[in-house]
C-alpha cells in the first residue's frame, strides 16, 4: 500500500497536470475526433482511431488524478522538522566507499516523469533515514547485503 502523503509542490504539479489535461488537451482532442468522424467510415480513418485512443487516455488518467487528489495528505515544512530526516528532506548521504547520494524524501506519486533525485517515503533507504540526524548510521538492507550510509546533510527549502 502506497503512503499518501505528497509535498505542496508535488500537489500542485498533479492539479495542474489535471486542469491541463481537462480544460486545455481533452476539448482540442474532442473537436479532431467530432471532425474526423464527420468524415464518414471511421474503420479506415486514422485520425479518429489515434485521436480517439488519445481521448480514452486522457479520461483514463482524468479518472485516476480525481480519486487521488481527494485522498492526498498535503505535508508542510515544520520547525520541529529541523535537524532530522522528514519527509520532504534533502538528504546527502555516503558509503565507506566513499560514494555519495543527494535526494528528497517524498510521496510515491511524485517519483514519476521528470523528477529526478528524488526517492519515495516507502522505499527501503527512505524509512532507514527517517528521524535520523547528521552523522548517524543508516543500515539499509539491498539485494546484495547490508550497507551502512552516513547522513552527512539535512536540508528542507522552504
């Protein structure tokens, strides 16, 4: 079971990507396919089955963004937050490798498209760091063993 919490910038990114699915992408998209089924014998006609199999994707993910926006537990910066690994951090971590990370703890909605460095509050290392401190030890367990990370900073933007 997916965690539903979400940043504010996160929430913001999935309500716009469903106005502008709703308000701007579907109306342009129903007004080829109402054309193009105009045309007549729509069995040949390859502009209203790609535009029409474009629409049903539109409506699919319409759907989905409508009954996950309601359930989404928008999750601010807090003072309290200050000096430990919370969601919505910037984490820097490395190995006795020397091997070093850089990401921010967030929801598992937000992992997705074009967002890099950032991993979800439910996978492995991200519940190894929660609460942690600067200088402490997280042990994560991998497919290959244990391995030991060092928090070498924490930071929240505001």
């Amino acid at each position: 079971m997916k965690t539903k919490l979400i940043t504010p910038e996160g929430y913001k990114k999935l309500n716009d990507e469903h106005d502008e699915l709703w308000l701007k992408q579907r109306p342009e998209i129903t007004k080829i396919v109402t054309w193009a089924a105009s045309l007549g014998d729509r069995s040949e006609n390859a502009d209203y089955q790609y535009n029409k199999r474009k629409l049903r994707e539109i409506d699919r993910r319409v759907r989905y963004l409508r009954k996950l926006l309601p359930e989404l537990q928008i999750v601010n910066y807090s003072p309290q937050q200050a000096g430990k690994v919370f969601f919505g951090a910037w984490v820097e971590i490395e190995n006795d490798e020397g091997e070093t990370k850089q990401f921010r703890i967030v929801g598992p909605e937000e992992i997705y498209g074009d967002a890099k460095g950032y991993i979800s509050i439910d996978s492995p290392m991200a519940r190894a760091l929660i609460k942690k401190e600067v200088d402490d030890v997280a042990c994560v367990k991998t497919p290959t063993g244990y391995k030991d990370w060092y928090i070498t900073s924490i930071e929240y933007k505001k």
